[in-house]
C-alpha cells in the first residue's frame, strides 16, 4: 500500500471503475450479467482482503477496532464521505454514512449498478484481512438506494486483545 495514500481513494476508485467497466462488458456479453458480477466480486474481494492485510501489517500496534477507526480517513479523504461515529469501543465500532461520493461516481459513471460490487463489497472483506477477529453487518447502503449505510463492526467474543 506504500504509495496509495498519495492519491486519493476516491480517485483510485474512479481509475479501477473505467478499467472494471470494460471488463464487466466483456464479462457480461460472455456469460451474462449475473455470473460477470460474480466474477468481479471475488476479484475484489481478493483484493480487498489483501489490502486489508498490508494495512494491518503498517499497524505498529495489533490492528483492531480502534486502530481501524484511526484510518477512516482514508476512505473520506477529499471530502467523500459524509459520516458520523454512533460507538467507539474495543468491542464495537458503528458509523453511519450519510453522503456518499462514491456512489454518485459511480452513477455517473453508468455504473451504478456495478457499484455495490465494486466498493461496498470490499468492506466485510477489508475486515477480515486487517483484523481477523473483527466482523462487519451492515444491512443496507446508499448504494442500494437507503439514505445511508450504518457499519456495525464487532469484534468476535473471545476473540480479547484491545485496539
């Protein structure tokens, strides 16, 4: 991730998603919508899961809660997103976002219904690449079209250790 952080995330995302729009195309006249979304869903998994990892080995203390709560700011930099801390604790951590910037780029794009495949099907597995014991419910997004998404981070019972 050594370098990411110099452009923007949003930037990047907009970068991926003309790349991924062709892809899916190519995807979608071979095998159909459905199956391309698949496709592109356990590429981005991957992806995310790894980049969730280099961002937890970065971590000078056991990445956890708290320390993944430190880094919010990378998804909003620029202004992206629009959200509010509900709770902050080793055990949990909930936030709700109420303006998403990704979700209109995407839409401006032509790629709004790509979009909950190529950004918010990255969080649960960011998770679990930075912090294994942490898991993610969030039932509804701003891309699905509700007024906002709440993250609700919690860190598995039993898991201990703090962060």
């Amino acid at each position: 991730m050594k370098g990411e952080a110099q452009v923007p995330l949003i930037a990047r995302r907009r970068m991926e998603a003309e790349l991924i729009k062709h892809f899916y195309a190519v995807l979608k006249d071979e095998y159909g919508p459905e199956k391309a979304k698949e496709l592109i869903g356990r590429s981005i998994r991957k992806a995310a899961e790894e980049a969730g990892a280099a961002l937890a080995a970065q971590e000078t203390e056991k990445p956890g809660l708290k320390t993944f709560a430190a880094r919010q700011g990378l998804w909003s930099a620029g202004g992206a997103l629009d959200t509010r801390v509900l709770e902050l604790t080793d055990e949990a951590y909930a936030f709700e976002v109420t303006r998403c910037d990704y979700a209109s780029m995407y839409e401006e794009l032509g790629m709004a219904e790509l979009g909950p495949v190529i950004s918010c099907l990255r969080d649960e597995a960011f998770i679990r690449g930075y912090a294994p014991d942490v898991t993610l419910e969030r039932e509804k997004t701003i891309m699905q079209g509700d007024g906002k998404c709440v993250f609700r981070y919690k860190r598995e019972r039993g898991s201990g250790g703090k962060g």
